[in-house]
C-alpha cells in the first residue's frame, strides 16, 4: 500500500474509531505504520516522566499524536510542532476535543518566532529532527538544544529519545530506521548528509557543548519506539534479561548473531550503555535567561 493511501486510512481510523479500539485495529490490519502511529505502546517511553497539572509542554515532531494525547491529559497546555502536514491534520483530528492542544505544521525553525510562552518541558521524541529543520551540520544538535532553551523555564527539562548509532542491533542487522541501509550508522552515514544520529559519547558532547544542563541517561529496551523496559546508569540490565530482540518490524532483517549473548557480553564488561539501542536523556537546565 503507497504511502499516501495508507496515511488516508489512518485518517480514516481515527476519524471514526475512538482510542480504545486501535488495539482491534492494529492486530486486524497488521501494518506496520498503523502500530507505530496507533500502538499504545509508543507511551512506554515517556508515560513515567513527572508532568504535572499546571505544567506547560512544547512537543517538537508530533506526528500524528501518538505521544500528544498523553501529555494533553497531564499537563497545563500542549504546543506541537510537526513538518508534515498529512500526519500534523490526523493529530488535529484525534487531539479535537482536547482543549489545551494547539498544533503548527512546519519545521521548528519556522514555528520558533511564533513561540512567545516558557515551557516546563521540552520533548522531542524519535522523528524530531525532521520536525527541526536543517540537520546537516555537524553541531546540529548542540544548536538545537540552545535553540529550545529559549523557550524553557528555570529548570525546565529537555526529554530527547533516539537511537544509538551503535546499538547492538545494528551490528546484529536491523536496518537503519530511516535509509533502510544495514551498517549505516556505524559506518558514519557515509552515503547520506540528512540523516544520522549518535552513540553515547557524541551525544554528551553535543550536550555539554550546548549550555548548562544535568544530564540523566536512561536505556529503553528494545528500543525507544516500543519501550518495554527503562534501565539507567543506577540500574542496568542483568545478564540473560535482554531477549526481546527481534524488534525490527517493518523491513526484513539479518540475524548475525545471539543479541541476548553479546549484550550479556557488553554488561559483564560494563560496556551496556555504550551498546544500548536507544537513549533517552533528560536535560535539567540550571542557565538563566539573559
């Protein structure tokens, strides 16, 4: 099915069925991009951060609201930025009767002028940097937090959840998520200028580049798009707890090699955070505004 079909019949779905019949949904079409964009799972991820009532959230690369219902339950009011206008209508459509929702359509550099509120959170979750614009220089990351502290309180939070470039799954054979390439984040994304993302120490250096944050990682497992379990640098997996491996489920697959054994490999050596397959950080800042 073409790709502008199948968001049509996601518009479609969410149009007509309420939330609670996704699940049926999912399991009768079985089509990936219907689990990515309706799976309650996808809340895994970010449903135990502490938003609390009278809080204000800025939800850069929205998509089709999978995530921004949740935080609309939660929190004083909800800004969502998406750039693609097909999935920004279906979260209008499915965020309606939510009052405290206002969604712009266009890519973060677009909609930043618009932003006159501070926020208490700001969350950018897995497809954010199509949300952001320009990503080709090699700071990207680092100018788009200082950027997006702009438009944080004291103390406010920076959440940013995606993959590691040398998770273990790509060494084992997923593809990369976005070129559909084996090996290609390891590689360097030798063969694209628009997509990439970090392993762990290239990311604390996009951080510590960016301003004054404390920094938290934490590990979802298998991945940050279907979260089943959160470690963290106070809690790591033990060994023989990573099997949930095969979470590849749009294209086809190689299998290497036992994930459970390497990463019980990586975790006897202490290295399970250089490994993980994804990252989510929370950035508390501890800046001023000038």
């Amino acid at each position: 099915m073409a790709q502008n079909s199948r968001l049509q019949k996601l518009l479609e779905i969410v149009e007509e069925y309420p939330q609670e019949s996704y699940n049926q949904i999912i399991a009768k079409q079985k089509d990936w991009m219907m689990l990515y964009h309706l799976s309650e799972l996808r809340r895994n991820v970010v449903e135990w951060l502490p938003i609390r009532t009278g809080e204000n959230v800025l939800e850069i690369g929205s998509g089709c609201g999978a995530l921004t219902g949740l935080f609309a339950g939660r929190a004083k009011c909800v800004v969502g930025i998406e750039a693609n206008r097909e999935l920004n209508h279906i979260n209008e459509v499915r965020c309606r009767e939510n009052q405290n929702v206002s969604l712009h359509c266009g890519n973060y550099e677009q909609i930043k002028p618009m932003l006159t509120e501070k926020f208490d959170w700001v969350i950018a979750v897995d497809n954010f940097m199509e949300s952001a614009g320009e990503q080709k220089q090699e700071n990207y990351l680092s100018e788009f937090l200082k950027s997006v502290t702009d438009h944080l309180k004291p103390e406010g939070h920076i959440v940013l959840a995606l993959p590691n470039r040398l998770g273990m799954k790509y060494f084992s054979g997923c593809a990369e998520a976005k070129t559909g390439k084996f090996f290609e984040g390891i590689e360097g994304y030798l063969s694209t200028d628009t997509v990439f993302s970090y392993s762990k120490t290239e990311l604390i250096e996009q951080i510590e580049t960016a301003g004054e944050y404390d920094m938290e990682f934490y590990y979802p497992y298998p991945d940050h798009i279907f979260a089943m379990s959160i470690y963290s640098d106070e809690y790591l997996p033990k060994l023989g707890e990573l099997r949930t491996n095969h979470n590849n489920f749009d294209r086809a697959r190689l299998e290497l090699f036992d994930e459970t054994e390497a990463f019980d490999g990586v975790i006897k050596s202490g290295l399970f955070p250089q490994f993980a397959n994804s990252f989510l950080v929370v950035l508390t800042w501890r800046g001023k505004h000038e």
